[in-house]
C-alpha cells in the first residue's frame, strides 16, 4: 500500500493542539480556555470522543479577530 502525500491545505489544517498546547501558544492558563468554552466563548473547538482539541488555524484566526484599533 502506497501513502500519497497530503495537500499542504489539508496538513495546515490537520495540526491540533490540546488545550495545554493552545493554552500555552495563547500565553494563557489552560483553565482559562476551559472557563471560555463552558461559557461559549474563545476559539473554537473540536470535541473528539471525550477529548477537546483546537485546531492551529482556528487558533489563529481567533487571535486575529480579536485585534482592536
């Protein structure tokens, strides 16, 4: 069996990050995304089973939204 390469699109998108990871890229507590998501804010995230993870782009563009002037 042969493994073709991914589509660049398809590999950005395919980074997830744990809450301790996006915490840590966000420079925040990990409870603090935890508080966020149980009151429907901060980034989005994706429920896999049991386990919450960020994907890096939605991290990102989260972060851009959040420029202010």
């Amino acid at each position: 069996m042969s493994v073709l390469p991914l589509h660049k699109e398809i590999e950005e998108e395919a980074v997830v990050w744990d809450t301790d990871e996006a915490a840590a890229f966000l420079r925040i507590s990990p409870r603090t995304l935890v508080s966020w998501r149980s009151r429907g804010m901060g980034p989005t995230y994706v429920k896999v089973g049991r386990r919450v993870v960020y994907l890096q782009r939605d991290i990102v563009a989260w972060l851009y939204q959040q420029r202010s002037t």
